[in-house]
C-alpha cells in the first residue's frame, strides 16, 4: 500500500494504466431448473446448509485504490479527515517493478473474491465498480460498510516496500475513542481468522519488517478508524519483492489469494 511520490504521478500513471489486467469470463453453463430446496429436517438439508455457509451474511469487499487515481491528483490529495489526523482522500497505490499496479491487482483479486464469497451465500458489496475512475475517498470507503452494516469488511492492498523485505501482514484498528472502538475486538478476531487462513492458502510468510506475526495495529487509517463494523486491512505481499510480485502477477495465485481472503472471512462469520 505504499504511495507513489507526487512528482511521479505523471511518469507511473501510463504504465499503470497498461499493466491493468482483467479477470477472464469464465465459461457459464446453464443450470437445470431445480426443485424446491427441501424443508429443515428432511434429506439434503443440511447439505444445503453446508453449501451455503454464508447465508444471511453481508460482507464489504474494498479493492484498494483505483486505476483512475493518477489522472486526478487534486481530487485523491484532497484532505479529509480521519478523526486521529487529515489525511489525503486517497493515493495511487504501489506496482511491480514492471508496472503491475497495485489498484490492478486488488481490482482483480477482489472480482474472484466477490465470485467466491457470493457462491457461498453471501451478500457482497463493492467500494468501487471498477478500476478506471477516481477514488472513492477513504471516509467514502468506510461509510459503505457503515451504510450496509456489514457483519464484516475487508480492504485489499499489496505494499511497497523495500525489495529484500516479503511476507504478508493484517492492519487492525486501535480504539481512538472513536466509532470505531465498540468493533475494535471483533476486528481483531477478524484479522486473526483471515491470517491464518490465508498463509495456509497462499504459504506467503508473515511479514518480516512490519507487526509481529503479521499482526500491524494503527490508528492513522480512515477506513478503519471511521468504520462502526469489524473491518481490517490486509497487505497481500510487497509488489516490490521479485518473488512476491511473480506470484501476484499469475492468475492462478490471485486466485489462490482470493480463496484465502474468503476463507479466513468465513471462519471469523460462521
């Protein structure tokens, strides 16, 4: 999640905007018309149940960033309060060295997240609907979940830090004497579920320059400090490490990203 310089802005904004990539369509094939699902109590109920384990539950998705950020610097500096400090509306994220944004990559982790979590039952909802526009602000970020009373929220980044450092770390929100405080143990019981089980989806390490066993505990961030529902922020990896952004910039482990994420959301709902 670390930002890109003002002055570079102008310089990193095209090779972001070409590095965006797109989660493929998968291949969709008609469903047969289905009986009524069978009452409580009788066969195949519970299967149900199983197959569905997020039922009822509704979960705020925040892909971190927006692919638009660069083109608009006066709108994403624009400050904003976030109760312990102003801070600018949002940044343009980080990338790999060969371009991969980071808005991009949590773009498209966050669609295979929706994908899966909405296949298990749950009631999605998106902070942004794409990754060509601008924002929205972090304050903006945060009332979404507010608005939607999410029994949980996520927000997905990928740092950028220096490239001998790699590894994973969850952020959770410290009481501010704020909205924020009456969720602040449920969300570390969030962060917890969703570390756990994403190191054991993805095997990516804990973080060795950031928290302790991949725990970091802030203040300073809008999104979490504003929001009245358990939310956390996780740094995926640094998209600045050769070995990590390998990794990110392979569907097949997004994927396994995302699966992670949507595991370790469902051990913190169930």
């Amino acid at each position: 999640m670390r930002v890109l310089t003002a002055s570079t802005l102008a310089l990193c904004g095209l090779a972001a905007v070409a590095a965006c990539g797109s989660t493929a369509n998968s291949e969709r094939v008609a469903a047969p018309v289905a009986a009524q699902p069978p009452a409580a109590g009788a066969p195949g109920a519970a299967a149900q149940v199983r197959d569905k384990p997020l039922d009822g539950k509704t979960i705020v998705v925040d892909p971190g960033h927006n692919g638009g950020n660069f083109k608009n610097p006066k709108a994403i500096n624009r400050q904003v309060n976030v109760l312990t400090q102003w801070k600018a509306c949002d940044t343009t994220g980080t990338s790999t060295n060969d371009g991969y944004s980071e808005a991009a990559f949590t773009w498209d982790v966050s669609q295979r997240l929706v994908k899966i979590l909405k296949s298990r039952g749950a009631t999605v909802k998106l902070t942004r609907k794409d990754n060509d526009s601008v924002g929205p602000c972090i304050t903006e970020r945060a009332a979404i979940g507010n608005k939607t009373r999410a029994d949980a929220a996520i927000s997905v980044h990928a740092d950028g830090s220096a490239p001998g450092n790699h590894g994973f770390h969850v952020i959770i929100p410290k009481k501010i004497k704020g909205p924020v405080d009456p969720v602040v143990d449920d969300s570390r019981r969030l962060g917890l579920a969703v570390r756990d089980a994403y190191k054991k989806e993805t095997g990516l390490p804990y973080s060795t320059y950031i928290g302790s066993k991949a725990l970091s505990f802030r203040n300073d961030l809008g999104g979490l400090n504003l929001s009245t529902v358990p939310k956390i922020f996780i740094e995926t990896g640094n998209m600045r490490n050769a070995g990590e952004a390998a990794k990110f910039e392979n569907p097949a482990f997004r994927q396994r990203v995302a699966q992670g994420l949507a595991d370790g959301l469902q051990n913190y709902l169930k």
